[in-house]
C-alpha cells in the first residue's frame, strides 16, 4: 500500500505530466477526475460518510 506522501507525488507527477505535454485543458481534466477518483475511494474505504456530514450542519 502506499502511504499519503507516495499518492501525493504521484498525483502531483500525474497532473505536471498532463499540463507539460497536453496543456492547460488536459491539466483540468486530470485535476477533476482525480478529485472523482479520491471521492469514489474515500466512500468506498469508509472515510467519507457525507450522511454525518449534512446531519452536522
């Protein structure tokens, strides 16, 4: 498993990739999938339960 560090400079690696070599728009796309993807595995770990959340407010 990787700890958070790794995922951040892998992410972080991912989007500079993206930017250098597909621009401005393939930067955007790759931002807004990984903020999906880390929402879809959050819920799925059991780290983001958004029913506390609203019950909260």
């Amino acid at each position: 498993m990787m700890n958070t560090a790794t995922t951040g400079l892998a992410a972080g690696m991912a989007l500079g990739f993206a930017g250098y070599f597909g621009g401005f728009w393939a930067f955007l796309l790759v931002l807004v999938l990984g903020a999906a993807g880390l929402l879809v595995g959050l819920g799925v770990q059991g780290d983001l339960d958004r029913w506390t959340r609203k019950q909260r407010r």
